[in-house]
C-alpha cells in the first residue's frame, strides 16, 4: 500500500495539472503553497498524522 503526491504535470497530463495514470481514492488535498515539495525528487521514510 502506498499513497502519491500530486505535484505539477505528471507523464500522462495534457496540460500542467497532475494526472493519475490509473485510478486513484483523493483522500486530502494541499492548502497553502505546494512549491516546497521542489526540493524532494524522492521520500523514504514514515508519514504520521500531526
């Protein structure tokens, strides 16, 4: 089990928005500026709820 986020055109987008290549369950959405995540090309490790 995994989860995505969703940040900027994906391979499969026809414009700048994100798309799912499969279908997907969106359970949260981003508020606020969503640029911090340039700074991740990859994550390994634990998400908790804060």
């Amino acid at each position: 089990k995994g989860f995505c986020i969703f940040f900027g055109p994906t391979p499969v987008s026809k414009d700048d928005k994100p798309k799912s290549a499969s279908p997907v369950n969106i359970f949260a959405k981003i508020e606020g500026d969503a640029k911090i995540f340039n700074q991740f090309s990859s994550f390994n490790g634990n998400v908790s709820k804060g």
